[in-house]
C-alpha cells in the first residue's frame, strides 16, 4: 500500500514537472514569436483591348483613309498608352504599314485613324494592338463630360466629289479644365457603314467652356450621310492633360498605380 502511495506521488510530481516545462516553454514561444509576413494581394490584370472592325475608306483614287474601331472591356482599368499597326495588304504587293500610340479609358470604345494612305485596288485591312500599359481605377472614376449640343452640317458640293462639313459645338461640363482634347468623327450611311472621317484637336478646354470645331470628309456623290457620331477624348491619365483646381477632385486622384501589360 505504501508502495502505491509513492508511485502515484511520483507520477503526480512528474506531472507537475513536465507541465511546468512545457508551460514555460510555450510562454517563451509566444513571447518571442514573430508572425509571418502577409501574402501580397495578388497582380491586378486586365482584358486585352478588342480589335472591332478595320475599315478603309476610299476618299480619292487610289487614296484612302483607315478606321480601327477598338473596345476596352475592362471597367476599373484604362489603356494609359498602348502601340497599334494598321496592315494594308494586297495581292502580288508588298504589305504597308501605319503604326502609332494612343489611348483609350475604361469601358470606351475607341476609333483608331490613319489619312491619306495609299490603297492599291482590291487592297484589306487589318489592325493589331500591343504594348498596353494599364491604369487601374476605383468605382468612383468618371470619364470626362465633355458634351456635344450643336451640330449642324452642310454638303459643299465639287464638280466631281463633294464634301460632308460639320461644325459642331461641344461643352465641357466637367469640374475640371483640360489642356488637350481629341475629337473624332464618323460618317455612317443608312446601314450604319462607315463612309467618312474626320479628327481634330483643341487646345485648352476650361469647365463650362463652349468650343466649336469642324470635322469634314470627301463624299461620293449620290452618298448620303444618314448619321455621324462625335468622340470627344481626353488621356485624363496623363500628368499634364488636366489642370488641377483649388478644393475640386482631380480625375486622376482616382486612379491607381499604372501597370506595365502585354496586350
């Protein structure tokens, strides 16, 4: 009996002993435990820009102009800048090329222009993007207001070509001043065809400012322009394209960092 007293002291001390240790262990554990570093949110990535159409536009014989139109299906995600190649192919004929940079914001849908190319007979088109660099946004990005409220047109008739002249009024009613705006024009027949271009520039364009502009095209004769629609663009990604106002938001304090992205 006194045996069984003692061993049941001496598992009890053990116990004791053990548990002291591993207590003691495991308060220096904590004490000294440095948690690891958070994963990285995971790279932002975006859609590649989508190539619509490709369109030569016959303006003179043997001349012709290039119209790409272009989709950014992204909506938190803007092209900052990106490369594009028109090809102008034709049989037994070496392949030209027009190659520029452009832009375009969150879901826009872009036109792509090229004048006054060469277009031998039977010649196509096509178009390729490359090189996107993409500006992420948050939801409250807005693209800018820039609206058209006058639009009248006239047809300047020539002795065997007229010409299609629209002189447009646009207003800015953003709450911000830009200092270069993009505005393209695109002549579409009755079946919505492409039949004429047009693109312009203007320079510093103030918040409640009204700006005229004049966008015009060779026209068949017998052609007839049913309907025209009117881009205004501005690279709000760009430093230097707004002009910041005391105690009004800037466009571009909503956007994230760029991303450098292959399309």
């Amino acid at each position: 009996m006194l045996l069984k007293h003692r061993t049941v002291k001496q598992i009890v001390i053990a116990c004791i002993f053990f548990g002291f240790w591993i207590s003691l262990g495991g308060l220096i554990y904590w004490a000294t435990y440095t948690p690891p570093d958070a994963l990285p949110p995971p790279p932002k990535t975006a859609l590649p820009l989508q190539v619509i159409a490709t369109k030569i536009i016959a303006t003179t014989p043997g001349k012709g102009d290039l119209v790409g139109t272009l989709r950014n299906p992204n909506p938190n995600a803007g092209a900052v800048r990106f490369k594009y190649k028109f090809t102008i192919s034709a049989t037994n004929q070496n392949p030209q090329v027009v190659t520029g940079e452009s832009f375009v914001l969150p879901s826009d849908q872009k036109y792509l222009t090229a004048f006054n190319n060469d277009i031998p007979t039977g010649a196509t088109a096509s178009l390729e993007i490359s090189s996107t660099e993409w500006a992420f946004v948050d939801s409250g990005f807005a693209p800018p207001e820039i609206v058209l409220i006058n639009k009248p047109t006239n047809i300047i008739s020539g002795p065997t070509i007229d010409t299609f002249q629209l002189k447009g009024l646009l207003a800015n009613q953003s709450n911000v001043d830009y200092t270069r705006v993009e505005v393209t024009v695109v002549g579409l027949d009755a079946q919505g065809e492409m039949i004429g271009v047009s693109k312009t520039f203007m320079g510093s364009f103030l918040s409640a400012e009204r700006r005229e502009f004049t966008a015009q095209w060779p026209l068949n004769k017998g052609e007839i322009v049913s309907d025209f629609k009117v881009v205004p663009e501005v690279n709000v990604f760009l430093p230097d394209a707004i002009q910041r106002r005391q105690g009004i938001q800037d466009i571009r304090d909503l956007q994230s960092v760029a991303t450098p992205a292959g399309n």
